[in-house]
C-alpha cells in the first residue's frame, strides 16, 4: 500500500493537516456598532413595569421594526435567545396543565423543555426520511381532544411541510408554532422560513447563518400574542395591574430581556445575511456535488425550483418552492450498499481532515427527563397523575429519527468550518482513499471494537 494513498486512519498522511478557516461573521460593522451602545452608556433600555421602557431601548426597538420590515410580520418581540422565544410561544398561546403539544423528536431540547415548563405533556410525531422535519401524516395521527399546539421546527436549514401542517391545525383549531431556528433565509412555497405558523420563532446565537451571541426573535401577525410575548418576556406579572389587563393566564413573566449591545450586533449582522447564506449554499452545494454520486450516500435535496420530498415522505401530490440554507449539510448513508458503517466512514474521513459529525439530535424523548418521566418534584409531574394517561416515552416510538440518529444521518460541519472551493475538489482524494481501503478500515474497527 502506498503511503499516499494510504488512508491516515490506517496510518497515511492526511489529506488536510489544517483545519478548514472557522465560519466567523463578526467584522468592524459590529465593532463599531457595539462602540456607538458604549460611549451612550445605555446598554439596556428596560424597566419591568408599565411604561416607555417596558419596550426596551433604541437598539431593540429597531431591529423588531427591521426584523418586521424584513419578514413581512405585523409584530416583532426580540428576546435573549430563542429558547426564551419558545417558552413564552407556548406560555403566550394559553396553554394550560395537561394540554398536549404534538412536537418533533429531532430538535435542540429548548424546542420541547418549553411545554413541560408549563406543565403541558409533549407528544412526539416522527420524521420524514428526506427532510427530517415533522411528518403531517405522523401529526394527523397524535391529535386527541386535549392537543392544543403543533410545532414544527425546520431542522438543519431546511423547511418543514407547513402547507400541510396549516391544513390539519385549521382542521382542529389549534395553533403552531414555527422554530425557524436553523433556517433564517430560507424559502418554502415562495414565503420566508419562520413566516408560516401563528408564531414564529429565529435564533441569533452562536453558530447560526448571523449572531449576536445569544438572542433571538419572534413574528406574529397576532396582536393579542404579541402582546403576551412582551408580557411573558418583561415580568408580566409586575405590569398586568397597571396596564390593566384581565386575562392573567399564564402572565407569570420572566426577565427575558435583550440587551442594547446584542441589538445592535443583530442589525449589523441583519444586513449580512443574504450574502452569508448565498455563500453558504454555494459551498454546501459543491460539496453535494463530491458526495451525490457515491453509491450508498444520499445528499440533501436542494429543489430550489420544485420540491417533491413530501410526495416521498408521505404520499401528497403536492409539490412545493424551497430554499435550503444548510444549518448543517446532511447526508444519509446505507451501510450495506456503501460496505462500511457511518461510523467507519466518519471517522475514517475525519482523520483526512475532514470535520464530519454523527447523528445530528438525538431524539428528544430518550433523555432522561422523559424516560424516567421526572420533571416537577419527584412524583412525575406533569408526566404522571394531570391526565389519568401514561404517556409513552419508549425507545421505537419515532423510528425513522431513531435511524437517523443511530445509523444513517452524518453531517459536514458548515455551521463551523468555511473550506474553499479548492479544498472541497480535494475532498474526492480522501474519499476515495477510504473506500478504496473500506475491507481494510473495517477490519481496523473490528479489532479496535474487539479489543475494547
């Protein structure tokens, strides 16, 4: 075996020996933007009681008028970071103890914590094997008398099935809630990722297509949600008697406030994002183009002009416009048709350089919390005793996110690493210089595994 084509899992040189340049956004717009907050002295503008700064300070209050401009939106609530946008969602459409919320599998956990934190019970509702996002057909099937909410996330950049998910929560009077999280700018059916439920909810943290650091925002064309977001979000319960409200329900507020600094940073950053997501899937889409034609690896579907995954996944005529932003860049990989196992295959190109990841999320349901269904205290609430129902958490009840996470779905890190055109050619030397060598590999895994 030459030492150049030798796999550097087997001992070879690697394909790269540095790491790809780290996907960084933050430039002098920001800097100074951020200098500008300082020298005013203001870094926060909110007080928790019923008055102008109930509203937060200049910085924020322009970037919900921008992030309304932007999305088209009637109102726009920024928060400290999207997970406080998904607790006050749900806190804000009146969810009450024991009411169920049909939700992914195949999310960040904030997306989920949300419901139980107001003592609603999660119903988990599988994927689709091409987008992994929440399957409508999956949906129709967990709604009961007491389903009160469906969230859909879109999932790795790209954009659930809300044309189908808006028919069944029309069909049932229910509301949604859309954690558009990992898909700012992209399109689905022509309209903006994070547009198409009654709340829709954008992350500004690390790692996203821009950032502040931490925050996030949510859209409504609502008026009376929004108004509870702002509640939920500013210690409603402090402000409620002076600003006369009646509907107390679920006003307990948090201090979910946004800072004038991470503001700024955010209207900065606003004014990147085209740019940023145009040069992300321009590199996502050359590296499809090194892995689409490998027997066993199914690259994302990048259908720009017509999407028909939900025809694949679940039987509808309907075709529908997307746009793919690539949070992460997903690939699926069928062992007995590539010879090697996702594990040996990921590894194997790791130690060429390249940043590959397994996985993605682990379903939700197979964390702690909701395996031994203790949350509130120690008696199991709300799992246990709000509904007189055993809910069932166990492991195979969303098998295709079960697959995804334990078998088939890998991903390239483009949330972190920014390779150039010309490392993403040289990706084909270390791809096959793997599957050139997969008996070999496979059998180095096999006395590794052994040996442990």
């Amino acid at each position: 075996m030459k030492t150049i084509n030798k796999p550097a899992i087997l001992g070879g040189k690697p394909t790269f020996n540095k790491p790809f340049k780290s996907y960084v956004t933050i430039g002098i717009e920001e800097k100074n933007a951020v200098n500008e907050v300082l020298k005013s002295g203001t870094l926060s503008g909110f007080i928790g009681a019923w008055c102008p700064e109930f509203f937060g300070g200049e910085k924020v209050q322009k970037l919900e008028r921008l992030w309304k401009k932007i999305f088209n939106a009637k109102h726009a609530v920024t928060m400290n970071s999207a997970t406080s946008c998904l607790y006050s969602a749900i806190g804000a459409i009146g969810i009450e103890p024991g009411d169920e919320v049909i939700v992914t599998p195949t999310t960040m956990t904030a997306t989920v914590t949300g419901i139980v934190l107001y003592q609603g019970i999660p119903i988990f509702a599988d994927v689709c094997p091409n987008t992994y996002c929440i399957d409508p057909n999956q949906i129709k099937n967990k709604i009961t008398k007491k389903t009160k909410a469906i969230i859909g996330v879109d999932i790795y950049g790209e954009t659930a099935e809300w044309n189908e998910i808006k028919k069944i929560a029309k069909k049932y009077n229910i509301k949604t809630i859309e954690d558009s999280a990992q898909s700012l700018g992209g399109l689905y059916d022509n309209k903006k990722s994070g547009t198409l439920a009654d709340i829709g909810i954008f992350s500004l943290n690390r790692h996203k297509h821009i950032h502040s650091g931490e925050g996030g925002i949510c859209i409504t064309d609502n008026a009376k949600l929004a108004d509870r977001l702002r509640l939920i979000r500013n210690h409603g319960e402090a402000v409620v008697g002076d600003k006369g409200d009646k509907n107390l329900v679920n006003l307990i507020g948090f201090n979910y406030r946004m800072t004038e600094i991470e503001a700024a940073i955010a209207i900065a950053q606003l004014k990147k994002l085209k740019t940023l997501v145009n040069n992300r899937r321009k590199l996502c889409l050359a590296i499809i183009g090194i892995f689409k034609n490998i027997d066993g690896i199914t690259p994302p579907k990048d259908d720009y002009t017509s999407r028909v995954n939900y025809i694949d996944c679940c039987g509808s005529t309907t075709k529908t416009k997307t746009k793919h932003v690539y949070y992460y860049l997903c690939f699926k990989l069928d062992k007995k048709i590539l010879g090697m196992s996702r594990n040996n295959f990921v590894k194997s190109l790791i130690k060429e350089g390249i940043p590959l990841g397994e996985g993605g999320y682990m379903p939700v349901y197979l964390q702690p919390m909701y395996q031994k269904q203790i949350a509130f205290g120690s008696k199991g609430y709300p799992f246990k005793g709000i509904n007189n129902k055993k809910y069932d958490y166990s492991k195979g009840i969303c098998p295709i996110a079960e697959e995804m996470w334990f078998e088939k779905l890998f991903y390239f890190q483009i949330q972190n690493y920014v390779p150039t055109l010309n490392e993403i050619k040289r990706f084909k030397i270390a791809i096959k210089k793997v599957l050139d060598h997969k008996k070999e590999i496979n059998l180095h895994f096999k006395k590794i595994n052994k040996g442990s």
